[in-house]
C-alpha cells in the first residue's frame, strides 16, 4: 500500500499526490480500466441511467471519466 494512502491530500506535495494517484490506478478499482486499456479488451459500463455499454475503453482519468470505443 501507498505510505500516502491515509495522508489527507491538503498535506502532500505535488509530487506525492502524482505518487498516490499513480498507486491508486495500478492496485485499487481502476486498475481494471488499465488493464483493459493495454489489452484492448472490452468492459461492460453501467450507467446511471439503468443502460449499460459494452465497448472497449480508449482513455480515462482518476474521475472515471472515459473515452471508450462502442463494439
């Protein structure tokens, strides 16, 4: 686990916060989008309106904010 991951984010630096971000990416939840997005694989998306997506997703940030490909 990240040292910072029980640190309030008001008490890293830049640095640190670019650090956490990048644990948080590769070992909690969004680890299955970057997975996704080196093997070009598909995932199935839920969305808020009870409609799901299937396709494979091109980009994303830490919000889970994506850019996906329809299939």
């Amino acid at each position: 686990m990240s040292q910072y991951a029980n640190m309030n984010k008001s008490d890293l630096d830049e640095g640190q916060i670019r650090e956490l971000e990048e644990f948080e990416v590769s070992q909690g939840p969004l680890s299955v989008l970057q997975q996704s997005v080196r093997n070009n694989t598909q995932v199935l998306i839920s969305l808020r309106n009870n409609k799901k997506l299937l396709g494979r997703v091109k980009a994303f940030d830490r919000h889970a904010n994506m850019v996906s490909l329809v299939s």
